[in-house]
C-alpha cells in the first residue's frame, strides 16, 4: 500500500492544553529566543517537548484491584492488576499526558469475558517515576511490564501510548491481539508540528532533533520505520476518528497499510480522547480480544453511524 502523505498544519497533542494567548505569547518569546540564543530555546523546546502535562482528572477506582510497582530502566512505574491471576492478560496503555485508569471503561468488560486487566500509568506521568519522558521510556516501561505481569493475550493502545505497544512489538513483544485506537503514524511529523507550533527557526529546529535523537538513543527516522510492521502477523484493530484533531486520520491509515492482518474502525464525532470511553469502540474491542479466532470485519466499518441530516 502507497504511504499517504500526513498533513503539516495539525497541533501536536503535547501542548493541546495551551490556550491561545498563551501560544501566541510562547511563539513571541522563542521566536526571539531562537535569534538570541539558539542553544537556549533548543534545551527549552525539548523540556517542553519531553514534559507531559499532569492529568487532572479522576476516575472511579476498579474494584479488587491491586497496584503493584515494579522497577523498570525509567524509573519506578504505578502498575494496576485485576482478574484471575492465571488468566490471560490484556494490557491497556495510555497515551499523552493520560493516566492508566483513564482506559478504565475497558476493564470491566474484559473481566466478564475471563480475562486478567493490566494497566499502568507510564514513567512520567500519574503515580509513576518521573516528569519528563519519552517514547523509549515508554517502550523500556512496557518491557518491564511484560516481565512481571505477562507474557500478554493482547494489548490496548491509546495515542502515543498505541505507538509504544507497536515499536515494543517491532522489538519482540509478543500479543496474540493488539488494538490501537487514534495512533500517530510518525515521531518525526510529531515534532515538526511541535516545532512549527513554538515559532522556532530551521536552526533550533535541527538541534531540537539531534538532542531528541540523544535522548531517545536512535534516529527518529528509525522509530519511525512502519513499514517495519509488515513482519508482524498479530492481528490488529484499529480506531481512529475522522475528525482527530490531535493526530489525523490518515496515521492510521498508514498503520494499516502496512500490517499484514489488519482492520481498520472510522468513528464520527468523538475525537481524540472521548474515542477511549465510546460503548461501541469498548464494545466492538472486547469482542475482538475475546474471539478465539480473531475474526477481522471483511470491509471497513464505521462506528457510530453520522446522525441523519434533518
């Protein structure tokens, strides 16, 4: 399948919480910062790249379930469990600036088809180790994870959160099911936006990505190899809403195009994050992981149906 090209002129998810007087205050002072002091406004923008905001949301607590907290590379990650201990187990994993119970809505549904829940909120964010972090960490998280509480049935991915699930996935981790729900397709057009969003120069733009590049400890451009993908026989599930605002449809268009065993789910009007707590998409997912033989839907559906037009 041909890569689609992913349009340039959409938000990053990492500063959706910046109002816009605010953004336009920040464009003003690394636009100047950028001029005056290049390697300043290079170490700011990757503070800010790497910093997730604090999620301020609650949500109701999982009956029986039982927080454990295992030490990964990252540091010490909060890790929730509930189910039968010798079940198997679906791992849920949060994205951006989230926190695990944040999927909690998937939870009680996969408990009722047999199954042992895992979550975690990943390093940096909720109650784990951390306030700066990156997709690495995240992958490194996963690992640790998957050593104590697997191995997995399947895993449940949410933005950047799917996109750590895949890249784990591509270095071994081993899913009979996987399901990603709004995942962006590139690291690299994820900075670029950033970037482009800040009002930083071409200059302090190639150094935010040679010190993202030190941090992560491998070229963007490797992460990013999706068509890496292809080698992957796990069947997968993908949901994306085609009016994600945070990371287009297209990234998953993408996706899909390079996994072998793949469908891919169009929602309408939820967005970026209510997608996470839609009936159907709970729904039509616990189905999915519960099928013993992971039957995929023969054309694309779209879930739910657009309201008819009065």
């Amino acid at each position: 399948m041909t890569a689609l090209a992913i349009p340039s002129n959409q938000f990053s998810t990492i500063v959706r919480f910046i109002g816009a007087a605010t953004r336009f205050s920040m464009r003003t002072y690394f636009h100047c910062l950028s001029r005056l002091h290049p390697e300043g406004a290079q170490r700011q923008a990757e503070r800010l790249f790497t910093t997730p905001p604090r999620h301020a949301r609650r949500y109701p607590a999982v009956a029986a379930a039982q927080r454990l907290t295992i030490l990964s590379e990252a540091g010490h990650l909060a890790v929730w469990q509930a189910g039968p201990e010798n079940a198997p187990a679906v791992l849920l994993v949060h994205g951006w600036g989230g926190i695990g119970a944040q999927l909690g809505g998937f939870v009680p549904p996969l408990l009722a088809q047999g199954f042992r829940v895992v979550w975690l909120d990943l390093p940096g964010h909720g109650e784990s180790d951390g306030r700066q972090t990156a997709l690495p960490d995240m992958v490194r998280a996963l690992r640790a994870v998957a050593a104590t509480c697997g191995p997995f049935h399947a895993a449940i991915g949410h933005s950047i959160g799917a996109a750590a699930i895949a890249l784990a996935m591509r270095g071994g981790l081993s899913l009979k099911r996987m399901v990603l729900i709004g995942a962006p397709a590139s690291l690299s057009d994820y900075m670029r936006s950033f970037a482009r969003l800040l009002g930083i120069s071409s200059e302090v733009r190639e150094r935010l990505r040679l010190g993202i590049e030190r941090r992560y400890g491998s070229k963007l451009d490797e992460l990013d190899r999706i068509e890496d993908l292809c080698r992957l026989e796990t069947p997968a599930l993908l949901f994306h809403d085609g009016e994600d605002r945070q990371v287009p449809f297209v990234h998953s268009q993408r996706i899909a195009g390079h996994l072998r065993r793949s469908q891919l789910v169009r929602t309408h009007g939820l967005g970026h994050y209510r997608i996470v707590r839609d009936a159907s998409v709970i729904a039509t997912t616990t189905r999915f992981i519960a099928d013993a033989g992971a039957r995929l839907p023969e054309c694309i559906p779209e879930l739910p149906l657009p309201a008819p037009l009065m």
